[in-house]
C-alpha cells in the first residue's frame, strides 16, 4: 500500500523522497552487485538499545564458538575426542586441504570475519547459519557511509565508517590482496568498492590466476569446494596471512547439530563456559545431521521422536516446518540453492529432497533444521515509478558484521555494522533479491 499521511506531516514525506532519491544517486557507477538491485528505503532499520546490546555482545560468543569447534574438530582427529565427530567433518574433502588446516603456522586461526545470519522473529532473533566467507561487507560499509551522511543526527551502527575500519583491523599490514573467484564474482563491484576507500593499499584479484605475495596479507574471497578451479591457490595453503584460514571443517553448517549432541555437553560447556553454550542453545535452530546409519532398537533421534530419517517423508504438511540444505564444500551449500522448505513442497517433493540427502551423505552431508518464522514488520521503500513512498509488510534478516582486530594482546571482537535485509512477507527464504529492500540499522528509542 502507498505511505499516504495527513497535510500536516507532508514536509516530512517530501524530505524522505529526497533522501531515498539521494541515496539512490549516491550508488557508485559501477554499482555494488553485478546485475542486481534492491529497493530503497529512506530510513535505516530501527533496533531497540536492548536488541543492539545482545547483537554487540554476540560477536565474541560466536568467536569463542568457531574456536572451540576448531578445537574439538583437532581433539577429535589426535584421537581424544570421538573419531565420529572428524568422520562427519572430512566428508568429501581433498586430504591435501584437510591437512593444510592442520599446519602449525594455521593452528589457532579461525575467521577473522564473523557474519551470522539472523532471522527476527516474535521473541527475538534465530541463527540459522554462521558465513565465514560473506558477501555484503562492501555494501554495508556503503550503507553506513550513504545513511550517516545524509542524516548525521541518526545513530547508524558501526557510524560512518565502521565496516571500513573494522575490515582494515582484521590485517597485520595495510598491504593486501583480496583473491575473488569467478563463482563469487557476483560480489567483485563492492569488494572494489571497499578496497578504493580503505587506507594502505587494498587490490582486488581474480583468484583463478592469483600469485601469492610473502610481503602481503590476502583475504579469501571464494570458496573451498572451487580449489579444482584455482590452480594457484595450493601454494598459498599454510599462510598465516591468509584470512579466513583453509580450514573447510570450520564452514560446514553441521556444527549446529554438533552443538546439541549430548556425548559432547561437557566439552562444550568447558570450552564455551556455561552461560555463552546456554545463550547458543537458546540461538541456534534445532538441527540434526541426516545421516543414514541405523539407530539401536531402543534409541530415537532426539525431539524428532523417529529412529530413521526415512520416517521424515511420513511428517503432514504442518509437521514439516523444516529446512533441509546441504552442509558444506559443495556448490549448493550457499546461496539457498539446495535448501527446500518441508512446509513449502509437496508430500513427494519432500520425499525426494530426504531420499537426495540420504544418498549424497558420504560426499556432501545435509542437515535438518528446525524453520524460524521470521515477525512482520512493516517498513517505507521508495517506488521510482510511481515516485511515492510505499509501506511494504516484510519478514527480516539481519546480518552483523563482527571483526576480529589484529593485535599480540589477543583477539578484540567489534561490531562493525548491520545490514538489515527487508523481504516481502511474503517470502519464506530471506536473502537479498529484486524486491527486497536493503539497509543499514540504526539504534532507536
């Protein structure tokens, strides 16, 4: 519907259009995304100061989280920890990378770039995935610079410039390089954009030709299932100075499955402390690997109440309010290409997506997870046709973007910025597309 208000408050529609007409001429000319587009609202997302404050304190749990899941992944392959827990990791993947991982110089790294992806919903907010290659740093340090400079007085997070020191932080130089690939080249404009407003000297590479350089850090921007396609890279696996680390266990969605497996509650808890594998719990979706081995006679799969995956392809439609996507270190694993929706599909339709899972488990492992709905809200966008302010009912995702500073006193987790992506309510997977509306978030009382 249009955003139509009384006389008295047509001055502050008129200074909202010219805002959204502002921002949308601000885009850099060679854009942001390769043929892609968004709406654009005048406002930035509101969030509450209680909501901000469990966002920041977020990034150092999750920290914590792909440290000791690194850690109980290394535990596991030395041989004190269940060989089950490697066994579900290493699915798939090339011995030479797994080893790679393991190398000294590498040890302790994790990604210095932290992005869950966060659905709102009525009591707060789901993790339903953590991407240690993401897209949108770019963007969002774009958004933040646009909002914060046509409107100073708002309280944008991260300010102005906050994605763009936190993404400088992340080096030991200011010296970089930053390794596309051609399957990530949708994301190349605004990883040249960022590079063009960062200090030092920041230079964007296609990674299928790249050369690695001793004197510079590199920041991969691609990922671990198209090394076939970047004959180069090899050599660069072992750099300390390449961020995130080739450490594909690290990247696999399982983990939130991993996190609830009851042989590995104490583990857990120690590495994590109590209240950070408590807080997680709360965050992180019910989920299960969906692995086809045949369950004790006595035993079920915990809250599904069934001793097999098969008995999935049975669940009515209003039982399957489910998700299922591949893992990790495949081709489908990002972008929602092989994710189905149990509640969205026909009775065969699912029956086909559980009977592909099963069968792609020794090479590309899925996993089940329980479906978040996220809340409505509502939020103005400006229609260039119509050349109005419209109000659309949409479902949210928000994405922090948490850095890890570089520093010989240990790792300090910042919140750089949030982008907050605004979909039709219509739609059940939140990502960014043609209808939906992206922008920064601002705190708001």
């Amino acid at each position: 519907m249009f955003f139509t208000e009384e006389h008295d408050f047509m001055p502050e529609q008129d200074s909202s259009i010219e805002r959204a007409k502002k921002i949308r001429d601000s885009l850099p000319k060679d854009g942001l995304f390769a043929e892609k587009e968004w709406r654009i609202s005048p406002d930035p997302f509101p969030i509450d100061r209680k909501t901000f404050r469990q966002l920041e304190k977020l990034g150092p749990v999750l920290w914590k989280f792909q440290q000791a899941a690194d850690t109980i992944y290394r535990r596991s392959r030395k041989g004190t920890l269940p060989d089950w827990i490697a066994g579900y990791l290493e699915r798939g993947k090339p011995d030479a990378l797994l080893e790679a991982g393991l190398e000294s110089d590498v040890v302790e790294a994790v990604p210095a770039v932290i992005r869950p992806d966060l659905i709102l919903t009525e009591d707060g907010f789901a993790i339903t995935e953590l991407d240690s290659v993401p897209g949108g740093i770019g963007l969002t340090a774009w958004l933040g610079e646009t909002y914060a400079g046509t409107k100073p007085e708002e309280k944008i997070i991260g300010g102005a410039d906050g994605m763009l020191r936190g993404f400088e932080s992340i080096f030991s130089s200011s010296n970089v390089d930053i390794a596309i690939s051609e399957e990530s080249s949708d994301y190349r404009p605004e990883m040249e954009w960022l590079a063009g407003q960062l200090d030092g000297d920041f230079q964007v590479h296609s990674a299928e030709n790249f050369t690695a350089k001793t004197d510079r850090d590199i920041y991969r921007f691609f990922e671990l299932f198209d090394l076939p396609n970047l004959p180069g890279i090899e050599q660069s696996f072992g750099n300390p100075r390449v961020t995130p680390p080739f450490k594909p266990w690290l990247e696999e969605k399982m983990w939130a499955a991993i996190l609830r497996m009851r042989p590995l509650r104490d583990v857990w808890r120690r590495e994590l402390r109590d209240a950070n594998f408590h807080r997680l719990l709360e965050l992180f979706p019910w989920s299960w690997i969906v692995d086809p081995a045949e369950l004790p006679h006595h035993a079920v799969l915990p809250k599904l109440e069934i001793q097999s995956f098969e008995e999935l392809k049975n669940f009515s439609q209003t039982e399957r309010e489910m998700v299922l996507k591949a893992s990790g270190f495949s081709e489908l694993a990002w972008g929602s290409r092989s994710v189905t929706i149990g509640q969205d599909v026909s009775q065969d339709d699912w029956a086909s997506a559980i009977d592909s899972a099963l069968e792609n488990f020794e090479s590309s492992p899925f996993v089940l997870q329980e479906f978040h709905r996220g809340k409505v809200v509502q939020h103005r966008w400006f229609n260039p046709d119509s050349g109005e302010l419209e109000i659309m009912d949409a479902r949210v995702r928000l994405c922090p973007y948490y850095f890890a500073e570089f520093g010989s006193k240990g790792k300090k987790v910042r919140l750089g910025g949030i982008l907050a992506t605004i979909c039709p309510s219509d739609k059940k997977i939140l990502h960014g597309m043609r209808d939906a509306i992206l922008a920064p978030c601002a705190v708001m009382d």
